[in-house]
C-alpha cells in the first residue's frame, strides 16, 4: 500500500534525523550529571578501554583480524579505531577517549567493556599497574573469540530487536488501518443517521402541518358552535329578562297593596295615639289636681308642655287628612310624643308623690319635735335628780363612769352605725362594677395607714397627703389605677369608716407589737383628725367599741348574762376555740391605749391651724382621773386590767402631762401611790418609769 511505504520514510527520516541518534544513559542522576549531558557532549570510549586492550593482548592478531572481515560492514569502522590505537602507545585510562562516529559504535564499546568485565573476572590476579608502561605491550589482537562471539550474540540480539521493532510497527500500522476503517465506517453509519434524522424531520414537519390544518378546521368548526351557543344563549337570556320583567310588575303590584295595607295600619296607630295623647293630657289640666299639694307654676308648666305634644301630634294627622298615608318619620314623631307625654305624667305623677311624702314628713317633723320638746323637759327633770344623786356618790368611788362621758361614748356609737348605715347600699352591692370600686376605695384608705411603721420618716408627708387627697374627694392612685371617692355617692362615708378602723386595727396589731409605733401612727391620725374631724370621731367609736378603757367604762355584768359574753363586752376576743387568753388580750388593751396616749398629745407639724391638737391633753387628764375615781373590776378575777392600761397610758404621755399640769400630776402620782395601788392591793411598778414617761 502507498501508505505502508510512506511510513517507513517517515521513520527512516527521523532515524537519519539529530534528534534520532541522541542516546539515553539512565544512570545520569546516580553520576551527578545534568539530564541532557548526553545530548550536549560528544560520544567518547570509556576510561576502561586501556584495560580491555590489554587484556585481549593474548589473543593473535590475525584471528581478530579474519573474524573482523567476516562480520558487517558496520562494526569495522570500530575495529580498525581500535588496531589503530594499539599500534601506539595506551593512553591513560583518566584520558579522554577518542571520539566514535558510527551510531551503532555504542554498542561495539558495550560489547568492549562486557569483555573486559569477562576478562577480569577469568583472571583477578592480573596487575592493572602494567597498563601505564608502553613498552613492555606486545602486539595484540583487537578481540578474541569469545569476544567476538559475544559481540556476534549482542548484534544478533540487535537485530532481533530491530526485527521486533518492525513487527510492532507493522502491528501499530494494522491496527492504525484498522482505526483508519473503523472510522471511516463509523462516519459512513454517522451519516447514514444523519440522513435519516434529515428524513425523520421532514416527515413530521409535514406531520405537524398537517396537525396544524387539522386543528385550525377543528377551530374554525369550534368557532361557529360557540357562535350558535351565544345565539341560543342570548335568546334564553331574552326569554328570562321578559320573565322577570313580568314578575317585577307583580311584585311591584304586590309591595303597593302592602303599603296600601302598611299605610292603613299606621294611620289606626296614629288615631290611636293621639287619643291616647288627648286622654294623658286631659290629666294635666290644672282643674283635675285641685286637692294635690303642687303648686300652680308647676301645673301650669306640665299643662303647657302637655298642649305642645299634643299640637305635634295633630299637625301630623292634618298631613294625612289630605289623603296621604302617614310616613314612618311621622310615626316616629308622634310615638316620641306619645313617650313624652308619659314620661311628662310620670315625672308629675313623682312630684305629686313627693310633695305628698314632704308633707307628711313635715307633719312627722311637727309631732317629733312635740315628742321631743316633752322628752327633753322629761330630761332635764331626771338630769336635775342625777346631779344631785352625783354630788352624793361623788364622795366615794364610783362603780361606772360619769353620765356625761357615757353619753358622750353613746353618742360616737351612734354617729358610727350611721355612718355604717349610710353606705349600707355600697357595701352589699351585687353587681361587679360596683363591688370592685368599692375593694379599690378599701385598699386606697387601708393601704397607706398599714406602710406607716416606726422608721417611717419622710414618708409619712407623703401617706398623710394621699389620705387627705381620698378624704378630699380628689382622684388617688391604688394599685396602678386611679380612685376617688367621687365615683360613688357613698364613697366618702365609705373610706372614712374603713380608714378610722384601720387606725384602731394598727394600734390593735402593729402598736402592741412594736410599741415605738405608736408616735408615727398618731402623728398622721392627728393630722386627718384636725382636716376631717368626722374620722376623729369615727376612731373614736372604733376605739371606744374594741377597747371599754379608752372610755374610761367596765359595763357591769347583768344577771343571767353569759361569763363569755360578758368577756366580749369587756373586749375580749371569743370564737370556737374559746376566750382569747390574758396576756393577749392586755397586750391588744395596751397597744391601743399606747396609741390613745399618742394621738392626745401630738400635733401634724405640717398643719397651717394655730391652737391645741383637736383631742388634746385635756381629754387624757380626764381619762387618768376617771380612771382613779372608778371602783376596781371585781366582776371577774382580773384586776389587773384597769392597772395595766393606767401603766401603759403613763409610759406615753406622762411626760406631757406633767410639762402640761406640773404640780397637780405629781399630786396625782402620789395618789397613786399611796392610795390607789393599797386599795387594790397591787404593788407599785418596781424600778424607775421608762425613758418613754419622760419623753418631752
């Protein structure tokens, strides 16, 4: 084939070629050389050649020589280099070798120093030194025969390997055509598909032409249905639009015989009212209430009002008296008259029963006021008797206290269960609104008394302004929202209550406990008892109601009255588990007393108001005096209850009762002393009195 013999040109150039006689040597790396040294340097016999001359020196020359003419023509250029060089003189083995120019004489030196290596080994005794003199070198023959033989064998071993060499290029080249058809069928299969692909779209772009005209004439076929459909839809929608024309006109029909029917029916109810608005108003005439006790301005003025609802009334009906059906704004006009006109004779329906009610009332006044004019001449009579049966007792001690001060104790009772009863309807109301403004109005009064403690300071400015704002009726923040006692009628009775009871509690509890309370807690009741004296006297109810010696007063026990509820009157506390044990109870007894004490002598120090506290001194004087005036309790075994509270009551303001009255208060503590304690048989209280008794 012309493409087989081109190949082999090809490769006979690039053998011919520089590049094809370069050599590779594999060792370069192991000798330290650079990797194209073999590539820059010209060829050159081993240092070893010397040796190998010398050690083929045995063999006869012209054996060498007849072998050498027997072999190629390529080796013979080696050979006589070698005869040549062995004619002179050896060259030292460190010399640079002579050049070789045959590209096959690489493997002629192979061969060399194979033999030489051969050689050595056949003879190791042999002296290496000998190589260096020239003169003692017989003629030598180039190679022997076992050399030669080896040679033989390594060009034989060429020659098979160039014989191998080609059949493998002859394979690369069978294989290389074969790629070569192999190729060329695939590109005769490529585009034998690429003929069919070219057929197959041609098929179905005339398939989809044909889809194409298909689908348009289903379109068009499409497009006249829907055109009949709207035809027949518009004829239904016709047909329908007539129908309902139709029903519309009776419809309509219908909706006038109901106003018809409708407007009837308002003009019966429009008769109806203004007779019944003719009929209320003939009350209203001021000649029907001649024996009512109104008087003329208010008849005339409901009668007036009366003529007015019923002229709105009659300017509608003149409306319908032109043929016309009232309107549903006339009904309303004159349905609103109609509730007027009721709520007109209501309203004077009250007046009348108010009147009446005032009338009566005042009758009932007339004939209190006979009853008590008698009463109070009745009084004055027995209160004459009293007075003298008083100077009489007042010579010894007396077993209750004095009818003033327990008129005075009834009196705040009284005032107390009025005020309780006043906001009655607050107190037990059932709606959720109210009974919440009504825990908010108890926290915002009980709260700010149960800060106040002994350490107080300067905040009880801040809780008296508070209180007083609540007692004022201004609006106070409790528990995040805003209260006042403006929001209920009965509010203000309400927090008065529940703020005068709260003071008393704080004696009861915080004072018996902490005694040097007692000041701060007073400090602020005073301060609201001289802005607000109705909760003065509510503290005083309290206090009088839980604790009978704030009075001064033991209740006598009657006959056939229950030892427990004697107790209760006294002030113990009495439940399930029965009485209240004694040092309890003194221990309540003295915290209130301790605070009773405080609050006679201290003053607001913010106050604008000259003058003395409102319950000042005076009263406490008072109290000390009944106190010793009166009959010890020999009612039950506890004496030493009306000995404690006088103890207590002098550890608090004995100091200001004696800077007050000076001499006669240490007359009053000798009478103690010498008379009041022997009487009772109780010893005096041992050791000096407490800095609190001297506190100024």
């Amino acid at each position: 084939m012309p493409s087989e013999s081109l190949r082999w040109e090809t490769l006979q150039a690039l053998k011919n070629s520089p590049k094809g006689k370069v050599t590779f040597d594999p060792f370069w790396l192991e000798r330290g050389e650079h990797i194209l040294a073999g590539c820059k340097d010209t060829l050159t016999l081993s240092p070893n050649t010397g040796v190998v001359l010398e050690r083929l020196s045995s063999v006869p020359l012209q054996k060498s020589s007849s072998f050498l003419g027997s072999r190629s023509g390529d080796s013979s250029p080696v050979l006589s280099e070698v005869s040549i060089s062995s004619t002179g003189s050896i060259p030292d083995i460190g010399a640079r070798p002579a050049t070789l120019s045959s590209p096959d004489s690489v493997f002629h030196v192979t061969a060399l120093q194979a033999v030489s290596d051969e050689a050595k080994d056949e003879s190791p005794e042999a002296d290496i030194s000998g190589v260096s003199s020239p003169s003692s070198l017989p003629a030598l023959s180039l190679l022997s025969p076992k050399a030669m033989e080896t040679a033989g064998r390594i060009i034989k071993v060429q020659e098979e390997h160039r014989e191998e060499a080609k059949l493998a290029l002859r394979l690369r080249q069978e294989i290389q055509e074969k790629l070569v058809a192999a190729v060329a069928s695939a590109e005769s299969e490529q585009l034998k598909r690429f003929e069919e692909l070219m057929e197959l779209k041609q098929r179905q772009e005339y398939q989809s032409m044909k889809d194409m005209m298909e689908r348009e004439t289903k379109e068009s076929m499409g497009r006249q249905e829907k055109l009949k459909e709207e035809q027949r839809h518009r004829t239904k929608i016709m047909n329908l639009r007539l129908r309902e024309a139709e029903q519309q006109r009776l419809r309509e029909a219908e909706l006038e015989k109901q106003r018809q029917a409708e407007g009837r029916e308002r003009l019966r109810n429009l008769n109806s009212i203004q007779e019944e608005i003719l009929q209320l108003n003939q009350l209203l005439e001021p000649s029907t209430h001649t024996k009512t006790d109104l008087p003329p301005a208010s008849l005339i003025s409901y009668s007036t009002r009366g003529n007015q609802l019923c002229s709105q009334v009659s300017e509608v009906v003149r409306k319908t008296a032109e043929g016309e059906f009232p309107s549903v704004e006339d009904m309303t006009v004159a349905e609103r008259a109609l509730h007027k006109m009721r709520a007109l004779i209501r309203l004077m329906q009250e007046e009348v029963a108010k009147a009446q009610e005032k009338k009566k009332e005042q009758e009932q006044e007339e004939e209190r006021r006979k009853q008590a004019e008698l009463q109070a001449k009745q009084e004055g009579e027995k209160k004459a008797a009293q007075l003298a049966k008083e100077k009489a007792q007042r010579k010894g001690l007396q077993n209750s206290a004095e009818d003033s001060t327990l008129k005075w104790y009834k009196d705040l009772q009284e005032a107390a269960a009025q005020c309780a009863q006043s906001f009655d309807q607050l107190n037990s109301a059932k709606d959720a609104q109210t009974k919440k403004l009504k825990l908010e109005l108890q926290k915002a009064a009980t709260i700010p008394v149960s800060q106040i403690a002994s350490n107080s300071g300067s905040q009880l400015r801040e809780i008296f302004d508070k209180i007083d704002k609540l007692l004022s009726g201004r609006a106070v923040v409790s528990g995040g929202k805003s209260v006042s006692t403006s929001q209920h009628p009965q509010g203000l009775e309400f927090v008065s209550y529940k703020l005068a009871e709260k003071f008393v509690k704080q004696g009861e509890e915080e004072v018996a406990s902490h005694y040097e309370a007692a000041f701060p807690i007073a400090v602020v009741a005073s301060g609201v008892w001289e802005l607000h004296p109705q909760v003065g006297d509510l503290i005083l109810a309290h206090l009088h109601k839980k604790c009978p010696y704030a009075i001064p007063h033991y209740p006598p026990m009657k006959d056939g009255t229950p030892v427990e509820e004697y107790q209760r009157i006294l002030g113990y506390r009495v439940d399930d588990s029965g009485v209240e044990g004694q040092d309890s109870f003194l221990k309540r007894m003295s915290g209130m007393i301790r605070l009773y004490a405080a609050i006679i002598q201290t003053k607001w120090p913010y106050s604008s108001k000259q003058g003395p506290v409102p319950h000042g001194l005076n009263h406490g004087w008072r109290w000390l005096a009944q106190m010793l005036n009166m009959e010890p309790l020999v009612s039950l075994d506890i004496s030493s209850v009306d000995v404690t509270p006088g103890h207590r009551f002098l550890q608090v303001c004995g100091n200001a009762l004696m800077m007050q009255y000076r001499g006669q208060f240490w007359k009053l503590i000798l009478l103690l002393k010498e008379e009041y304690f022997p009487s009772r048989q109780i010893s005096p209280p041992k050791g000096q009195l407490s800095s609190m008794f001297w506190r100024s």
